[in-house]
C-alpha cells in the first residue's frame, strides 16, 4: 500500500467497525502478509481504535447542567395579558396625562346646576321685562293713544323675544 | 412537557457537551453553546420529532459551535496556535492518559467535517445514519469522510508512538 488507496483504506475501516466479511478478511490478510505498508496501517489502525477507546463522553460541567435545568423557568411563554409587562405599565402610567390632555381640549361646558341656575335667571328677567312692557304701553296710551302704544310695545317685544331665542340657542 | 424535557436535558446533555468541547475548545464558550442549543430545543419542544431529538440537538450544538467558530474569525482573536498546537513533538514511552489527552488534542485539531465526524461516531457512538442525519451528508460522504480523518489521526498517532 505504497500509495493511498482508498479500496484498502475502505476496508481496513470495515474491519475496525466489524463490518467486514470474512472473505474479505482474508483478502486483507493476505494482502498484508504481502505488503509492508498495509499491514503498518492495520496495526495502526487498531491502535487508534484502542486510542479512542480510552475517549468517552465528557462529562457537562455541573455549572452547565444547573443552567440546562434552569431552563424551563427562564424561558416561559409571557402570559397573553400582564399589567406588569411593560407595554400595559406604560399604557397605565400614561393613562393620567390623557385625561388631562383631553379635558385641557374640551370646550367649556356648563354643569346641569349651571344651566337651571341660569334658566332661573333668564325667566325673572323676562318677567321684569313683560311687567316694563305693560308698564310702558299703559304710559305710552295715557299720552298718545293706543295706536302709538301698540307700535312702541310690538317693538319691544320682538326685541324681547329675540333675546330670548338667542338664550335658548346659546343654552342648546 | 418540562419533564420531557429534563429527561432530555439527562440523555443528552453530555453528548452536547462533548461536540461543543471539541469543536470550540474552550469551556466556557463551549458552556454557552451548549445551553444555547438546548434553550432552542426548549423553544422547539412541540415541532421536534420525539425520535429525532438526539440528531436534531446535536446538529443545532455542532452548527452553533461552527457559528461561533466563524465569528472568532471575524475577530480575529481565534487563537490558529490551538489548531496548530504541538501534536507531533516526541513522546517516548506515551502512557495511556497521555495519549488519551494527546488523541483529544488532534481530534480538535482536525478540519471540519472531518472534527464532528469522529467526535460523533468515534466518541460519542452515533451511528452511521444517525452521523449522516445530523452533518446532512450521504451514507458514502461520511464513511470517505471518515475513513480520511482517521487516517490523519492513525498517521499522527504513528508518528508520536514509539
């Protein structure tokens, strides 16, 4: 076996594995009684094998197999909901400067009580006008007829009405 | 699940170790790919084939080790002394522990896929298909492949033996 050859080579390997058979066995055999360089690879081939024979699996360390075990716990699928995961505490702690933002955009609104209180207010005042109206058509009449007085007084109703429309609409 | 799993953990766990250690010769580096490998598996527990867990773990160890191994390159700080290391100086009179460390030592220092070949058929006992399944090779890749690191190993060790 001067040269690599890759027939013999594939059987000295079978041999090592025992796979070979033992026709061909003894082909090898003869063939190594023959040839110097054969048999040198025989041999040593057998002594690898002795070699590795001595090479196990190495033990993992024990610092190795702590984190392998710890694995598991490290390495849980994150609940679907958790107001401790980060995205929801952010969600939460924003929480306050959006109802401020949004209270600060709001349109001033007035309460219930404001608008009855208001309500209140608008209707003595249209009754303080209808009592001047009357007030003002009787004096009106006394001094230039009732003609006179109805002019003046319509005026001062469409007047009053109009404001009270606008008070409504204000109020809506 | 978890008890599958640490039944993993037990079966395997030295197997890993032992690719990582061979392939990246360095403990700690070796540690953390192993775990990487596993957390993987962890992560994979429902889509890995119960039967094929062994192959399917020591292919995900051997190709995180290789990873690694390119990224020290890329930095530059893989140590080519470690590759090239003393294993041929004269050792007369070898005793076995010697020989053992001293086969381990050229085991590592082999070419990839020449390295994972032996470590997994030679150390760690897989099987010819089981090496195929796991290094993605034909039944006659791995045994030429085989067969020709064992013949680098055979003629070092010729050479350190008296």
């Amino acid at each position: 076996m001067n040269e690599y050859d890759d027939k013999w080579e594939d059987r000295i390997n079978a041999l090592m594995d025992g796979e070979l058979s033992a026709t061909d066995a003894e082909l090898l055999k003869t063939q190594a009684s023959d040839d110097h360089d054969l048999a040198c690879a025989i041999i040593e081939a057998y002594q690898l094998q002795q070699a590795m024979g001595a090479i196990h699996v190495e033990r993992a360390p024990d610092s190795l197999r702590k984190r392998l075990r710890a694995i598991p716990r490290k390495h849980r699928p994150a609940p679907a909901f958790s107001l401790l995961q980060p995205r929801w505490a952010m969600a939460l702690a924003a929480l306050p400067l959006v109802v401020i933002a949004v209270s600060l955009m709001r349109p001033d609104t007035p309460s219930a009580s404001e608008i009855a209180q208001a309500r209140q207010e608008l209707a003595i005042a249209f009754a303080y006008l209808d009592k001047a109206k009357l007030i003002t058509g009787r004096e009106i009449e006394s001094s230039v007829g009732q003609t006179m007085a109805d002019a003046v007084t319509d005026s001062v109703n469409r007047a009053i009405k109009s404001q009270n429309l606008n008070s409504k609409e204000k109020e809506a | 699940m978890s008890k599958r799993y640490r039944q993993w953990v037990k079966e395997y766990q030295d197997q890993a170790w032992t690719v990582a250690r061979y392939i990246l010769k360095d403990a700690q580096e070796a540690e953390d790919a192993t775990q990487e490998a596993f957390v993987k598996l962890w992560n994979n527990r429902d889509n890995v084939d119960p039967e094929r867990v062994q192959a399917w773990l020591m292919k995900v160890t051997r190709n995180g080790c290789l990873d690694r191994l390119r990224r020290r390159r890329d930095n530059v700080e893989f140590d080519e002394s470690y590759m090239t290391g003393d294993i041929s100086g004269p050792m007369q009179d070898v005793a076995t522990n010697e020989t053992r460390e001293w086969l381990k030592r050229a085991i590592a220092s082999l070419k990839e896929p020449y390295r994972s070949l032996v470590v997994l058929r030679d150390v760690n006992q897989h099987s010819y298909e089981e090496v195929a399944g796991i290094l993605e090779l034909n039944l006659a890749q791995v045994k030429t492949y085989l067969h020709r690191a064992r013949k680098q190993l055979r003629e070092q060790l010729a050479e350190v033996r008296p």
